[in-house]
C-alpha cells in the first residue's frame, strides 16, 4: 500500500461533504476520508460515489457514524452502522472504516466489541482501524484531573488485541499520552492516522497540525522512519474561521504540513 494524504470532510464543518470533496481536490489532497454524519449527503453512498467521480478524488476511508451527534444516523443499531459503513467502503473503493470503541452505556454492544470488530474485518475484507479516545475531564487547572470512563472496553486501542487501529492526535493530547509510544505499542497495528494537534486542554481541539503541543512533525517522521504505509487524514476544526479563504488557508497549511514532515524521513 502506499500512503495517502488524505481530508476529512469533517475537517470543512459547517459546508457540507460536497464542499470537503471540492476543497481536497482544489488543493491537491490525495484523498478524502468522508465522515457519515448529519449532513445528507454523507449518508448516500450514491452521492458519495458522484463527488468522488466528479472530482476525481478517491475515498481513502469512511467514518461510521458513532459519535454522540450521529447516535440516530443510519439508525440505532451499532452493529448495523457498521455494517452499513462497510457497505459505503466497497461501493467506493476504500480500505479503511474507521470506528470508536462503544460509548460505556452501550453494554451489550461493548461486550462482542473486540471480537465483533474481528469477524467484521475477516468477512468484509476491510480494515475496521479503531481509534483512540480518551478519558472525558472537566474544565479544571490541573491537567492531572482523573478523567471519567466513558469507553469500553477502553479508550486505549493498544490495550486490545484489535488487528487494525487509527491514532487521532487531538484525542491523544485530552488523553494526555505520547502519539510516538503509542504507534511503537500498536507496531503493525496501526493503519490509518488522523493529523491534528492539541494542547492538553480538556476540549478536543482538532488544531491544524503544528498550533499545538504534541510534535505533529516528530510524529510524522516517526511514522515514515517505521515504514507506515496507511493512511494520513487531516481531520481539523475549521468552524471558528470567518471565512472561506481562511478556511482554505488551514487546510493548505494542513496539507503542507504533512507533506514537509512525512517525507522527511522517507528520502
């Protein structure tokens, strides 16, 4: 396999999954990881399929629905969603369905998690890459609050024996865990790389790469110097920019950003 730099359609929220496909396209991307939410269009794999013929820009990966705003997309039924996101993958022609572990209330669900991921990766051909979350803390000073359990079996995916994982940096930073020491416990394991950056705060800050505390550009040259051939997906936080242009400027920078530093060490 050879390593994409792919766009989150997440990362163009409040414009919608069309706009995600004409800004990856427009500056270059390599690829486009859609993420099923709210908006419509990321719940049709026919659409999905128009966007990326039009744009001629490939799905690296699909993001099923499971965060606590697309609890009701595509039902309510965990299992389901992903099934359904594997449905999209195919039809589209990624490799990667991206997932969370189950939300602590959903018991049952987390109870055949590990071993459902596993059947799901062996009968769909697909790498079911799970990500890492992190412990929910309350706005407080000290960086070294406890944090509440609202994973199961955990939000740690190196801690399982799952076959296929994603390192999301923003998460990492929350987390309070080193990216480097994760990607060296998960080895082979790591499939698919959500670039981002944060400072520790409780928020899940999604920052462009490189405006934040967590060595994106070590991180990167880690990965290239280790022979890391998935995925790497910019899913950012652009809402607060005032404009398009703007909006545009992140994810140029984002782009560039991985580039400079995932080459790096490959040359």
């Amino acid at each position: 396999m050879t390593t994409r730099i792919g766009l989150s359609t997440s990362s163009v929220y409040p414009e919608s999954t069309a706009h995600g496909f004409a800004y990856a396209a427009q500056l270059g991307y390599d690829a486009v990881e859609v993420m099923v939410g709210i908006d419509a269009l990321s719940q049709q794999t026919s659409a999905v399929q128009q966007l990326s013929e039009h744009h001629e820009m490939p799905v690296c990966a699909v993001h099923a629905p499971c965060l606590l705003f697309t609890q009701r997309v595509w039902g309510t039924e965990p299992w389901g969603k992903l099934e359904r996101s594997a449905e999209m993958a195919h039809a589209v022609g990624a490799r990667t369905v991206v997932v969370h572990p189950p939300f602590r209330w959903q018991k049952d669900y987390a109870r055949g998690f590990v071993d459902g991921i596993a059947a799901l990766e062996e009968s769909t051909g697909l790498f079911f890459a799970v990500e890492n979350m992190y412990p929910w803390r309350a706005q407080v000073t000290s960086r070294a609050a406890t944090g509440m359990q609202m994973y199961l079996p955990g939000w740690d995916p190196s801690s399982e024996t799952y076959a296929s994982t994603t390192i999301d940096l923003s998460h990492a930073a929350i987390a309070e865990d080193d990216p480097v020491e994760m990607a060296e416990r998960l080895g082979e394991r790591l499939r698919h790389v959500h670039l981002t950056d944060g400072t520790g705060s409780p928020k899940d800050e999604h920052l462009v790469p490189g405006r934040g505390e967590m060595d994106a550009a070590g991180f990167l040259r880690h990965l290239a110097g280790t022979g890391f051939d998935g995925d790497i997906v910019l899913e950012i936080n652009t809402r607060r920019c005032d404009s398009r242009e703007e909006r545009e400027a992140d994810l140029r920078e984002s782009l560039e950003f991985a580039r400079e530093h995932f080459a790096v060490a490959a040359t």
